[in-house]
C-alpha cells in the first residue's frame, strides 16, 4: 500500500478542477471588465488589475503544481508547525503590518503584499483538522469542545487586533466543522440561527423570511431518514423561528428608540447614508440591479467601469458580473459556487482518513463563508463587511491562499484514492 | 452522530443560494428602479446650443455675426482640499485673492452647488483665453467652455439689431414650446426678439457617459440616440450697412430719427435713432455695466425712436395728405386758388409768411403756406354742415396713408401714433358741436396728430409710389415674409401734382438746402411743435423723382426748422445711397460735427462741444423760412395747445 506513488494528477478530480478553474477565468474576466476603458489595451497589462491577476492566476498555478507534487501524507504533519508559525506572523502584522483601509493586515515583501489573515485560514483549517482526527478526541467532550474552540478563535482574535474584522468572521465558519463533526446541532441553531434569524428580521420583509424558513425545513425533512420525527422537529423548528422572527421584528419596532434604530440599520446597510457605508450598497445595488435579465454584455456595464461602485475589482466584483451578465449569469456564478462547494463535501465524505473528511468540510465552510458574506454584502442583505470572494475577486493573498486550500485538498484526494486501488 | 450531520452545511448552502438568487431575482429582474438610478448616475445628457443665425445687409456685407468666447467653468467639489489657489491665480495672470472672491461670490448664488459647474471666469476671447491656456493645463479641475456671442463688424445698427439677454423665469413658463433652458440667451429687442424662432436653430442633445468624477467617458450608443443641433437661419435684411453707419456718424450728437425705405418694395435701407450706442459694448463681460449706463442715460439711447418716438406732430409734411384728400374728394381741384395776406382769417387767425397770393395747389406745398390748407380742410370737414360724416370720411382717407395705426414693419414694440378719432373731439368738447375750424391745427399738421418717423417715411414712399405703398420691412421679402401692398386711395394724378409740387420745394422752394447736384429730388420740411424748447426739424423726401429708389424722412429733435439739419442730413444720405459719394463735402462736415446736444433739457455736457455758443451765427440760415410757427400768432400757453384753446380765441 505505501509502495510507490502513482503520478498524482492522474487521480485528480476533474469536476472541481474544472469548476476551480471556470472561477478563476470568470474573476479575470470580470476584473478586466470592471476597470476596462477603450484606452487601456488589452487584459495583459500590468498597470491595470486584470493584468496583474494573470500574474497572480499563473503563480496560483504554480503553487498548485508545486503543492499536488508533495506527498500527500506530509500535510497532516505540517498542521501544527504551520499553524504555530501562522500565529506569529499574525503578531507581527499587528505590530509591522502595512495599513491599508483603516487594516494593519498586510505585510510587504520586496513588490508584493501579502494579506497573512487569508493563510491563516488554511492554517487553522490543518490544525482542527489535525486535532479533531487525533486519537480519543471526541466533541462530545466538554475539553474538546474548548480546545477546538481555543484553536478556531486564537486566530480570530489576533486578525481583530489587526482591525481587519471581516476576515475574522470568517472563522465562525468552522462551526460547520465541529457540527459535522459530532458537537450538538443545538449550537448553530442557537449561535448561527438565532444571529442569522435576527439579522435577515431587520433586513428582509418577512414573507422571504417564512418562505426561506419553509424551504430549509423542506429540504431538512427530505434528507431525513426518519421522515415521520423530521416533521416533528421541522413544525417545532419552524414555530421557534416565526416565534424569533416576530419577536425580533416587535422588539425592533416597538423596543428600540428611534436613534438606536437607525444606527443598526445604518450598520447593516439598510438606510441610505451617501457619504458612509450606505453610498457602497447603493451603488452597488444599482449596479448589479440596472443588470436586468440578460445583462448589459461584456464590457458594457458602465457602473463599475466609470468606478461609481467602490472596490469594484475586489470585494465588489460582483457587481460587475451582476451588471454585464444579468440575472442569467449571476445565477451561473451562483450554482457554480454551489457545484463546488457540493463536490468539496462529497470528497470530503469519500476521505477514507478523519483527517481529510475535516479538512474537507473546513475548506468547504470556509468557501461558503466567504461567498455568503461577500454576495450577500454586494446583494445589500448582509452589512458591508469587506471579504473577498475566492476566485473571483482580484487580490494575490486571496487567490494564493484559496489554491493553497484546493490544492492541498485535491491532493489528498488523489493520494488516497491511488493508494486504495 | 446523528443523520442530520452530513446534510446540515448542505441545506444551509442551499438555503442561501436560494435566497441569493431570489434576491437577484428581485433587484434585476423585477425592479426596474435600478436601470434608471444607473442611467442617471452615469448617463447625462448635455445639450447643444446651436450657432445663432447671422443678419446679412441687402449686399450680402455680414453685420451680425457670432463670435467664441470662452467660459472657464469648475466643480468646486473636485479641487483637492488643499487646493493652492494663489498658485493657480498666478498663473491664471489673475489677482492673487481672485480665486478667494469668486467663491465667495458663488457661494452666494441663488442654486450654488459645489456639486455642479460654476462659471470661474466668464466670456474670455480667444486672444484671453490663449493666455490663460498654459495655467489651465496644471489644473485639470478646470476645463474651458466654447459659447457664442454677438459680434457687429460694423458697431451700427443696435437699434434694429437688439440686443440678447439671459432668459428670465417669466419667459420660461410662457414656453410653451419647452426650448429654453434656464442660463439660454433670448432676443430682448429689435430683430433679435421678432425673428428668435428662425435665428436660434435647434437644440442638439448628445448624451454621454462620465464617470463618478464628473470626466467624460464617451458617447452613449455611439451617439445613436444623439441629436444634432441646427445652426439658426441666416437672415439676409434689406438694410444697407453702409449708409446705416452713415447715417449714424450724421446723427451723432442729435436727437432724432432717419428712416430710408426703398419705396419700390417696402424694403428699410437704415434706421437710426439717435442717441445710438455700439452693439457690441452690450455683449462680454460688461454688458451689465453697459447696460446700466445706457438705461440711465437722460438722452435714452435704448429708446428705439423711429417707431416708438410718436409723440410730435408731422407738421407741415402733413399739408401733403390734406391736399389730396381735398382733391380726391373734390373740395379743390389744383387750379382752385385762396388768398394769403399774413394768414388765414375766419374764425380764429393762422399766421403764415409772405409770400405772393393767391396760392394755388402746387404753390401751396412749395411755399407750405398755411392760410391755403387752412381753407381745404375747413372744405372737407364743414360742407354740407355734416362735420361727423366728413371727419369720419377724412379720417379714413388719413389712416389709408398708414398714419393713426401700425404699419407692420418686423421690429417688436411699434406704436400707433395718435390720429384723433372724432369721438375723442366729442368727449374733449364735452357735447359742445364742434366744426373745422375747431380742430384746424389738423390742417397744418399740428395739434393732437402723433406721428412716427417709421409712419412718415413710409408716407413718402406713398407720394413716391404716386399712390400705394409696401409694409415697411428689414427682414427680405420670403415666402415666410410676406409683404402687402397698401392703396392709399388717391388717384395717380393728383400725386403727380403734389410730386411736382414737391420738386419745386427742392428747386426753388423751403428745401433747397437739399439739392443734390445731378439728382431730381423732391421733398417736404416740416416743424413739429415741442413745447419742452425748440421746435422739432422734420424732412420726407425721395430720389429720383422717376422712379423712386429711396424716400426718406428725418426727424431732429429741438433743431428748428426742418431745413437747417433735417433737409441737409437727408438729402446726405439719399446722396449717398444713389451716388455712393458726396460732392458736398462742406456740408457733410458741417452736419458731421455739429451738435444739438446744448440744447436738450437735462443734458449735461462732460466736453463742452465744439460749436461754441458764439459761433451760432455760423450756422446755415434757410433760405426761406418752412412756417410761420403758429404760437407766434396765438399767444396761449402751448402745452394747452389744442382745438378748445384755439376755439376759445
Ligand atoms: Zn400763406
């Protein structure tokens, strides 16, 4: 079994190559469009994003190459050392960090500047993975349960001490981990739900709210195997959410004064505001929104290009995609992102190691983190909160750190699948 | 471990892509608002003001034209905080707190945003501008804006022309047309004003994208949906430039008003008011000053006089109409003679000058005697004792000769004149009968008459036409301007009489001042009272007396008798007009340099003239005097002139 290895690349899985790589040549495609002016040649030109993202997609290719060379066994060993390692750089960068938008979170070496909280995430993703697939750990455990949390939030909260709060939100993601991995579902309906539930109550009328709760409980009730208990829990479920949506939405109304609403509205981008955070969603709203159905057509938008949506080669890269494309090609993007988060989580679940089921379901968190805060930022629903989405949004840091992440996964994958024949 | 596990991050996935799409599905497909904000915040659309129409003389000469100026505009949001202003006005070659001044000045407007555009420095010429263009290239927050202002090559003709001003808010809720936009230049006076839908063209509309920072970033479609804008009509006038400006040099210093009409088509050659100013001081940068200086002026050069200035009587011009009236409806025939012994003398006395008696038809306009005209028109109106019918008729037979009503002529604010009608002598007479020799003044051409010199040259083209006349014109003849043709209802005959008549008043008679050597000319002076100081000097005359090309009538205010400056500047300009030179260069010059202006009330003089009070007696005598002025004869007050007073005698 450990004899030699077969090439790798045979074993790779193709489906999320394929749906990596359509990513990253829509992101390119999309920077170029967001900063195109008739004036500024073609993609390739290194004054403008888009051609500096061919720079940053061909060493992404790179460090793909280099990492799929590797032998897979060896990432397990590497979780604490990287981790370890992770954690230093990030006290440094509070201290020698290049600020950059009110953020202390970049460090430059020689031309290039690296964002260390996007590697970060693959760093804490190896070590839960590392320490949850250890011997006798079980998340029943209360101890368990710290630790994985001390792990997840050390991270965090030196990325906050950066000032770079949008990222570190990042890691509630791995609570998706933890649940997957055994910690009672009562801590994301209580952590995740109840914030999600409070939130959406604010921003969303509630008849999207009801039906978005129905069609979780429908799916919920579809996956069960014992469909008869599943309803049960489902009608209670959804009696406690009416209960918590309604309720937030009376205590928002009827509780809070005037100027205490107006300041949570203001922060999760509900009110206009031009001069603040407000000026962002709208604009970024009428841009994805003056889309339409079809889009305006590649090159065409005129929202992103003559720059009146901010950001808009990166955490408002969305907005040009929504604008050129339209409604059909929004929802591509959308489903694309959702056939590769599925592929991630089937491989994570064909892992014949813990280690790689966890690792799996971490870089699939993470992934849908990431594209949940960001469209949901861009679509006005969710508070400007600035994270880039993977593989689209212009940025070396993000684009290295997501190929890292796919890479090691990947990997992983085709080893143990050549190793199994 | 539970079922559920594996499907959670699943359902969760699912369930926010469910919602993301339907959200999109909302913003995109469903709420059209959002095509609109884009188009609004990228897409503007900027209008095109096209090039006014030019006004051509009747020889093609240009005299209105538009010239480039420059408008240096900014948006005060778009100059960086620490914007070096003296720097900028340094090498802008402008005083070094300008920049402070002017911002204080548009912080101050009505509508102030520093959001949009604001007129830094406004109307530069080209030459400024040239100047300023090296400074304006560090400062690209600045940008300059071509606009078109008036130019007269000429700097006559201010009058006719009129002048453009910014449109008020009046005038934009009359448009019923929606063409104006606030900031639009709009004809205020002259042709400006009557021919504005032909001169201003059509708006062009180009729509463009600019980027968040105002700069622009192409055409919208490629200009598909664009407009051009259509220069406006170039209008060829049938006025002659030259003898315009002419004119003007003449009137310089006086009082008054020349109007020259080619009889044969109705066509005005000039038109003077006098005071004029240069039409091209009321564009640029000080036309507000200008502007001010001008409406303060007691001597009211924006007055147009020609067909505004109806308030002096024709005087003896006037005899003309009275005579053919007299023997169109029979009362004379032209060897019908009166006696004249110092006057007429019936009911009340009209003195007039010696001369030989008895008067004749042809003697009568020669000599301008009174007691003669005093006698025809008693004819008409009191025969038959039907005073009210016979009035009535005359009247008619009057008005018929485009005096007491509009003639037409395309220039805004005409005025009608005043020819008594005969219920105003019934409500001034207060049911008390009233007959001819009530009302005599009428017969002279004095009284209650009110006259313009745009009527009275247009009566002459009527003697030169031996009997009909065209609708007073500056714009040509076009199928969008038609022209009629007026019948004054007189035979042919009886103006070959009174042309006749009216040559000899040029050989032999009270205009021989006016002989133009080589040039068969006939003419009338006239005085029209003034009860504010001298008499008004007034001249109708044409040339040739075959075939008229030109007839003329000049009015000088407070000049005495009609041939001491009006007989002579007319028959200047009829020189001039037919010869297009002057074989009398010693009276060019004297009419040139001499100035009235000592004797208008209110004028004070900052340059005491040239003629000096002393040298009054240097000025030409006529040879024979126009009238007897009638206040020498009736000592009453001449304000109260009128047929009560003259009555009462
Ligand atoms: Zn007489």
């Amino acid at each position: 079994m450990a004899g030699k290895q077969e090439n790798p690349f045979k074993y790779i899985d193709r489906p999320t190559l394929i749906l990596m790589l359509a990513l990253v040549l829509i992101g390119w495609v999309a920077i170029h469009a967001a900063v195109y002016s008739p004036q500024m040649g073609g993609p390739f030109n290194w004054e403008h994003a888009a051609g500096r993202q061919a720079v940053w997609i061909l060493t992404s290719v790179f460090l793909f190459v280099v990492l799929f060379s590797m032998d897979y066994r060896l990432f397990e060993g590497m979780a604490s050392i990287s981790y370890i390692l992770m954690l230093g750089i990030l006290v440094a960068t509070i201290f020698l960090g290049k600020e950059v938008n009110g953020a202390k979170a970049w460090i430059q070496i020689g031309p290039v500047g690296l964002q260390p909280g996007e590697f970060a995430k693959l760093a804490t993703c190896l070590m839960v993975a590392s320490y949850l697939s250890s011997y006798d750990v079980r998340l029943e455990n209360q101890t368990t349960q710290l630790i994985s949390a001390f792990i997840i939030l050390v991270p965090a909260f030196l990325i906050i001490l950066s000032r770079d709060t949008g990222s570190a939100l990042v890691y509630a993601s791995f609570i998706f981990v933890l649940q997957r991995e055994g910690l009672s579902i009562i801590y994301l309906v209580l952590g995740l739900a109840t914030i999600a539930a409070i939130v959406l109550s604010i921003l969303i009328p509630a008849p999207y709210l009801y039906g978005s709760v129905g069609v979780f409980m429908l799916f919920y009730v579809l996956f069960s195997r014992r469909k008869k208990q599943a309803t049960i829990t489902a009608i209670t479920w959804t009696g406690a959410s009416t209960a918590i949506i309604y309720g937030v939405q009376y205590a928002f109304e009827n509780i809070l004064q005037e100027h205490q609403k107006t300041r949570i509205l203001l922060l999760l981008g509900k009110i206009e505001d031009p001069s603040g955070a407000g000026y962002n969603v709208n604009q970024s709203l009428i841009a994805i929104g003056s889309g339409g159905f079809l889009g305006k057509g590649w090159l065409n938008g005129t929202q992103t290009k003559f720059d009146y949506v901010p950001e808009q080669t990166t955490d408002f890269i969305f907005c040009t995609i929504g604008e050129e494309w339209g409604f059909v090609g929004s929802t591509v993007l959308i489903i694309l992102f959702g056939l590769l988060l599925f592929r991630i989580i089937h491989i994570g679940e064909r892992m014949p190691t813990k280690f790689g089921r966890i690792y799996a379901y971490g870089v699939a968190s993470i992934i849908f983190f990431h594209v949940l805060i960001n469209l949901g930022m861009t679509m006005g629903i969710l508070p400007v909160i600035g994270i880039p989405l993977p593989f689209i949004s212009y940025g070396g840091s993000s684009l290295w750190a997501f190929s890292i992440l796919m890479a090691i996964l990947l990997r992983m994958d085709a080893g143990m699948r050549s190793t199994m024949r | 471990m539970n079922s559920y596990n594996r499907v959670v991050l699943m359902v969760f996935i699912i369930t926010v892509f469910t919602v993301f799409v339907g959200r999109l599905f909302y913003i995109q497909v469903i709420d059209s608002s959002y095509i609109e904000a884009a188009r609004n915040n990228a897409i503007k659309k900027l209008i095109i003001r096209p090039a006014r129409g030019s006004l051509i003389d009747r020889k093609g000469k240009l005299m209105v034209i538009n010239r480039p100026f420059f408008d240096i505009k900014f948006v005060p949001k778009n100059l960086p905080l620490e914007f070096d202003s003296l720097t900028f006005c340094r090498l802008m070659d402008l005083e070094p707190d300008y920049f402070t001044k002017r911002m204080a000045e548009l912080r101050k407007q009505v509508g102030y945003s520093a959001y949009r555009p604001q007129i830094f420095i406004s109307q530069l010429s080209v030459e400024e501008y040239a100047k300023v263009q090296e400074g304006l290239y560090h400062f690209p927050q600045f940008y300059a804006e071509k606009t078109y202002t008036r130019n007269y090559p000429y700097g006559s003709g201010g009058q006719i022309f009129g002048y453009l001003g910014e449109i008020n808010q009046d005038q934009l809720d009359k448009d019923a047309s929606q063409y104006y936009n606030p900031g639009d230049y709009v004809g205020i006076t002259g042709i400006e004003k009557e021919y504005e839908e032909r001169l201003r063209g059509v708006k062009g509309i180009s729509y463009q994208y600019f980027d968040v920072k105002g700069r622009p970033q192409g055409r919208y479609k490629d200009g598909a949906e664009d407009v051009a804008a259509k220069a406006g009509e170039n209008l060829q006038t049938s006025l002659d430039i030259e003898l315009q400006t002419y004119a003007e040099k003449l009137m310089t210093n006086k009082i008054g008003s020349v109007v020259a009409i080619d009889p044969s088509t109705g066509e005005v050659l000039c038109f003077v008011s006098a005071p004029t100013f240069d039409p091209n001081k009321l564009v640029g940068r000080n036309r507000g000053k200008t502007f001010a200086a001008l409406a303060k002026d007691p001597l009211k050069p924006l007055f147009n006089r020609p067909i505004k200035g109806a308030s002096y009587p024709p005087g003896s011009t006037f005899k003309a109409i009275n005579g053919l009236i007299g023997l169109q409806q029979g009362v004379i025939d032209v060897h019908t003679t009166f006696g004249c012994y110092g006057g007429y003398n019936g009911a009340i006395h009209v003195g007039c000058h010696a001369h030989r008696s008895p008067v004749d038809f042809e003697f009568s306009i020669q000599t301008s005697c009174n007691a003669y005209y005093c006698n025809v028109f008693l004819r008409l109106i009191d025969r038959n004792n039907q005073v009210d019918r016979n009035y009535k008729d005359w009247y008619a037979a009057v008005q018929r000769f485009g005096i007491g009503k509009k003639t037409g002529i395309d220039l805004p604010g005409e005025v009608k004149g005043n020819l008594p009608t005969a219920e105003f002598y019934d409500k001034v007479n207060k049911g008390w009968r009233w007959r001819g020799a009530t009302i005599l003044s009428l017969a002279i051409g004095q009284g209650e008459l009110g006259v313009s010199p745009i009527q009275m040259a247009n009566y002459a083209c009527a003697i030169a036409n031996r009997g009909y006349y065209f609708t007073p014109h500056i714009i040509r003849k076009s199928p969008k301007n038609k022209v009629e043709k007026h019948q004054t209802g007189i035979q042919q005959e009886y103006f070959n009489y009174l042309v006749d008549a009216m040559e000899k008043v040029i050989e032999g008679g009270t205009g021989t001042i006016a002989k133009i050597p080589g040039v068969s000319m006939c003419g009338k002076t006239g005085t029209a009272e003034n009860p504010h100081g001298e008499d008004h000097s007034i001249f109708i005359a044409f040339a040739p007396k075959d075939n008229p090309k030109i007839a003329i009538a000049t009015y000088v205010e407070n000049a005495g008798f009609g041939a001491t400056w009006a007989a002579p500047i007319s028959s200047l300009l009829i020189e001039k007009y037919l010869h297009d030179s002057i074989s009398r260069p010693a009276l060019e010059k004297r009419m040139l340099e001499g100035s009235l202006l000592h004797k208008y009330p209110g004028y004070i003089n900052p340059n005491p003239p040239a003629t000096k009070p002393g040298e009054k007696g240097d000025q030409p005598k006529p040879t024979t005097n126009d009238t007897i002025k009638p206040q020498a004869v009736w000592p009453v007050n001449r304000k109260t002139l009128s047929s009560t007073s003259i009555a009462q005698r």
